[in-house]
C-alpha cells in the first residue's frame, strides 16, 4: 500500500495528506485526464475555527480559487466538477458574508482553468437547525438560513449528463391527466404556448429541477429520485453512521455530506466505471456512494481521525477494506 493510502476498496482508495500537496506531487501525473466528476464539501470559510482546519477572509479565498487549475487538469474532456458550499455571515454582525461567492466566481474564472457553469443548484435543508443563532432565535431579524449553494462546473459547455437518470416519480396530478389523456392547451398567462400533445408523453417521470430538498432524499419520506438511488441511500443513511459512532464513543465528523445528493449527482453525470475524486472526503461520503453505484473513486483528506470513521461506513455495508491499521 502506498505512503499516504490509509485503506482500498475493490473500487477506490483513500489518502491521507494534504490534497494540494498531493494534487500537485503525485495525482496530476497518475490521474490527468483520468476523473469524470469531482465532487465535494470543501472546508468553510469560518469566523470561528471548527474541529477541521479552515482558512478566513482573504486567505481562504485565494487558497480556493487556487484549486481550480488542478482540478481542471484531472477532468476528463466531458467531466464535471460538484462543488457544495454554505452561505457564510459577518462574525458578530447581523449581515452575509460574500466570501463564499467571490471564492466561486473566482474559482470559476480562473484563467488557466478554462471552466463553465453549467448550473447553480440549490440544495434545501428543511430540518436545518435555526442559524444563524444570533439573529434568527434571539433578535429574530433574521429567516433560518437553510440551503447550500451546489455549483456544477465543466471544461466542456456539454459535459457528460443525463436528466433522464435522475427523474422523479410523477405527481398524483400528472398520472391522471396521463390516464385523461386530455387538458387545457393554449396559452398560459406567462406567455407559453401550450400545444394539445405536450404533457400526454408517458417520460415515466419529470424532470428535477435544480431546487433540490434534502428531506425528500431521506428516509420515511416521500420518494422523489430513481428506484436505484432510493434503494442506495435507503441503505446508506447517515442514521447507520451515527448509531455505530455513538456505540464506539466516537464524535461525527460536524460536516458530512447528504448521501442522497452525491448519489444524485453521481447518477446524473457519470456511468458505471467511471471515476469520482473528492479532495476533501472526511468520512468518505462520496467514496462509499461510488462503491456502491459500481464508480471507481479516490478519496484524500487532511486528518487521519476522519478517515478512519470513514471506513464506519464500508463495515457497516459489509464491504471488504484493505487498511493499514
Ligand atoms: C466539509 S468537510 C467534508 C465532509 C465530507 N464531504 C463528508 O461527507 O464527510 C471538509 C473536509 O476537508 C478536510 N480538509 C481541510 N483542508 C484540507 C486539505 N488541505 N486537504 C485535504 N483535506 C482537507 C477537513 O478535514 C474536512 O474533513
């Protein structure tokens, strides 16, 4: 096994170090040209310092939009690159921060990164808990802040991409117009034509739009993706994660990902075989996901204590790891 690899999988790997350092000394030479998506959390730009080591203001920023050309250079010609981030706030001051804009757009533009936006995608959290706390529960001048901003970027204007994959189930409305087979065509008060055969197309399902909520990917709730991610995130629930952390005493890591939506992003931009790097993977959310949607993945992180609650997750499944200790 390799100096920095902590475990193997079938599919993947993970390494501990700093994915920079390691972008720059070793994967840029073994994997260029190699990864169909990127898709990760990266660390926040934070007023106070969390558990994982975060950057502020200036720093974080330039040390972000840095990324892009390394990132860029491991793409494949059609791959994409998955970025989740929160919104950030003025330490003690009751207004948003832009950094974490500026640190996109930068990131975006970088000139030798050659990206597009393909989409902004909003990722809703209904059960986020009120934050900021300041100014949503005590002043209560402020609404909860509860959506990450997910941005989909590409060296191709047409990367790899596939809505037909990740349709959800029609409504009850639509599958008895389907029934019907007749409706009310013309045109719409926003200025749409609607032609009489539209909507009578069975697509056995309709397109997402790029509001995702993330209490629809979970379990006991309404079902609105594929019955192949159903069935990954079903099994793959961070409630597993969390109960055998709490038998072995073991703190979570604060900020993983929602199993449901890399599991969508995967089904929706890749295929079986291909490949998926996250350069910031903690507890390996999206190395476990690949795993078991048959994708070859690669995975670093900086604090060996997160990759090894990652490997919670593979036990958990049954899956065969390779570790070093
Ligand atoms: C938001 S978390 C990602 C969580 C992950 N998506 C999950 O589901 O568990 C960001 C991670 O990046 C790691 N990190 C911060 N700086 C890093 C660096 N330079 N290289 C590698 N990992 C880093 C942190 O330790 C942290 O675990």
């Amino acid at each position: 096994m390799g100096k920095n690899t902590l475990y193997k999988t079938k599919l993947g790997k993970y390494l501990i170090g700093d994915s920079v350092e390691l972008i720059n000394k070793k994967l840029i030479k073994s994997h260029m040209n190699k990864v169909n998506l990127i898709i990760t959390s990266p660390p926040f730009p934070l007023n106070q310092k969390k558990r994982y080591g975060n950057k502020n203001g200036e720093e974080y920023k330039e040390w972000f939009i840095k990324l892009a050309p390394l990132f860029s250079e491991l793409l494949t010609p059609d791959g994409s690159i998955v970025i989740e981030l929160g919104n950030a706030w003025e330490a003690g001051k009751p207004i948003q921060s832009v950094l974490h804009l500026e640190s996109l757009l930068g990131f975006l533009k970088h000139p030798e990164a050659d990206l597009n936006l393909c989409q902004e995608l909003i990722c809703y959290n209904p059960s986020r808990l009120p934050s900021p706390a300041q100014w949503v529960t005590i002043e209560r001048s402020r609404t909860i802040d509860s959506y990450t901003h997910v941005w989909w970027m590409a060296k191709s204007i047409n990367p790899k991409a596939d809505n037909s994959k990740v349709q959800r189930p029609y409504s009850k409305s639509m599958l008895a117009l389907l029934k019907r087979g007749k409706y009310n065509s013309g045109r719409r008060p926003s200025d749409h034509v609607v032609s009489k055969e539209s909507f009578l197309t069975d697509h056995h399902g309709s397109i997402m739009p790029n509001f995702i909520e993330l209490d629809k990917m979970e379990e006991n709730k309404e079902w609105r993706l594929p019955e192949n991610v159903i069935r990954l995130s079903n099994t793959n629930s961070n409630d597993s994660f969390l109960r055998i952390c709490r038998e072995k005493k073991i703190t979570p890591h604060p900020a993983r990902m929602n199993p449901g939506l890399v599991a969508f992003f995967i089904e929706f931009l890749t295929n079986p075989g291909d490949l998926v790097f996250d350069p910031f993977a903690g507890t390996n959310t999206t190395g476990y996901v690949s795993e078991l949607m048959g994708r070859n993945w690669l995975s670093v992180e900086a604090e060996e204590e997160y990759g090894k609650q990652a490997i919670i997750r593979f036990e958990a499944q049954d899956i065969k790891v390779n570790s070093k200790k």
